[in-house]
C-alpha cells in the first residue's frame, strides 16, 4: 500500500497493526481487512474508472446514511489517488449470503431465504428516506446509464439489447428505497439471520422490481426454494416478463 494512503488511513482510525486481503472477494473491486487495537475495518479499492465511480457513490451513500436504522457498514472515509479509490468501513461480522447457501441443507436455506425475503420486503417497506430521494424515474436515469456504459463498451449488453429495454418499458410502480444490486452477494448472514446490506453503490428510491428479481435470479428454477424466498417478501410478485425484463434486461447493463 502507497505511504501517502497508508497515512491518511492512520489519520482516521489511529495505529494499523495488519492488513490482510479478504478470502472472499468480489468482482468489482479488492476488499482488505484493517485492524487496529480498536477494532477492524474493511477498505475496499477500485482501479477501474467505471468501478471508481460506483465506489465513490458507496462511499457518498455510507456517509449519508450513516445516522440512519437502515443495516449497513459504517462509513469511516473515502480517499482518491491518481490510479485508484479506496472506501474505509466498518468491518461486519458474517458471511454473504451466497456462502451461506453453499453448504447449506435444503431446510437451512428456505430458513435464509425465507429470512432474505423478509428482509428486503421491510425494506421496500419503510418509508424512502429524504437523502435518498432524487428528480426523474429512477428507470430511465439506469437507462441512459445504460446507454452511456454501451457507447463507452464498459459492459455486457448491447445496443440491440438497450433499444428494445428502452421501447417495452414495464408499466410503472410505486418507487421505494431499493438496493440497486441486491443479489445474494450482497447481503450478510449473521446466526443464520440476514442481518446487513453490503455493495450499496446503488442505493436509492427506484423500483422495486430490480431488486427483487435480482434477488430471486438464483432460485428461479427451484419452486421449493423460491417460495421459502415468497414467504417472507409478500408486497408483491414480479411476473415473468417482469423478471426478465430486469434481470435478463437491464442487469446486462450493470
Ligand atoms: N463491511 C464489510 N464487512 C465485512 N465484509 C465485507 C464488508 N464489505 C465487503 N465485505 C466482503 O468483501 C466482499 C466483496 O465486497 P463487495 O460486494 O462490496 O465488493 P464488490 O467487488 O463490489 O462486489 P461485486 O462484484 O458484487 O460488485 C464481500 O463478499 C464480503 O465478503
Ligand atoms: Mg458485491
């Protein structure tokens, strides 16, 4: 690690005694555990500039929502260097809940993905927060995201692709806080609960919908399970074309 980061770090949470790369990493970036005589943190780095971008929003979203009930990482700071971003935070105990379901028998997960499922539903639940309320359809703000991400060639979905999410819009829906990448990676699991929201760059009033289809996309083709999921979110049910529309559709694009 650069002096120059290592200092700033320091500057924030006293001495660093280790710092030790996470076994479990994601794709986006690199995530590090920090300790110090305190407690640990987490820093996550990004190097890529699309990837800097969405840490930079993580970070802006931790810091706002830090005084908030919703469960998330604290924000502890967010330092920029020429070629990289790092996002400081607390570090939480528990595992994702992809790593939950792995080894898991078949009544253990309907318990996390009933618990999954329940989770998500109070959170569409509560009331959207001010901080997170913004102008424009969240919808059409991903798309011309979308559009950008396309010309740029900075993701898996094409032109082909865009045009026809852009001109079968689904009919809308009331908007409520949602996650904006809500997949089984990005929830922890502490004693069997969910217990934590991680990866929050996308963190927003939006629709509903994305979050929910990206959260079933692994249990589509597993009744059993997806009802498990179905007994604890009960607002509401994406239809198939919904489903697609979402994690086929757009999700291309992110
Ligand atoms: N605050 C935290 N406390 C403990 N572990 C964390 C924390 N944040 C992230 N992790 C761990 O680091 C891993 C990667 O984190 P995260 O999902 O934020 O990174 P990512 O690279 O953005 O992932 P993605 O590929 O989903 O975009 C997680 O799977 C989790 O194991
Ligand atoms: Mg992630």
């Amino acid at each position: 690690m650069k002096t120059e980061l290592f200092e700033s770090i320091e500057n924030v949470i006293g001495k660093v005694n280790t710092i030790v790369l996470l076994d479990e990493q994601g794709c986006t970036s690199e995530v590090s555990r920090i300790v110090t005589d305190e407690k640990p943190y987490i820093l996550k780095s990004a190097n890529k500039e699309k990837y800097r971008e969405w840490l930079k929003n993580e970070a802006h979203i931790l810091e706002k929502l830090r005084d908030n009930s919703i469960p998330l990482p604290r924000y502890f700071g967010f330092f920029e260097q020429l070629d990289s971003s790092h996002l400081l935070m607390s570090f939480e105990e528990g595992v994702t809940l992809t790593y939950a379901l792995t080894n898991a028998t078949l009544m253990e997960k309907k318990k996390l993905l009933r618990s999954f499922g329940r989770f998500l539903n109070h959170f569409h639940e509560s009331s959207p927060l001010n901080c997170l309320e913004h102008e424009g359809s969240w919808l059409d703000i991903q798309l011309e995201k979308a559009k950008g991400y396309v010309d740029s060639g900075q993701c898996d979905g094409d032109s082909k692709l865009l045009n026809s999410l852009i001109s079968n819009k689904p009919l809308p829906v009331n908007q409520t806080m949602i996650h904006g990448d809500c997949t089984t990676d990005n929830v922890l699991v502490k004693d069997g609960e969910i217990s934590l929201f991680i990866d929050v760059a996308g963190m927003t009033v939006g629709d509903p919908r994305y979050d929910e289809s990206l959260a079933i996309s692994d249990l589509i083709d597993e009744p059993e399970l997806l009802e498990a999921f179905y007994e604890g979110y009960t607002r509401y049910r994406v239809t198939m074309n919904e489903f697609k529309y979402f994690n086929e559709g757009l999700y291309e694009f992110f």
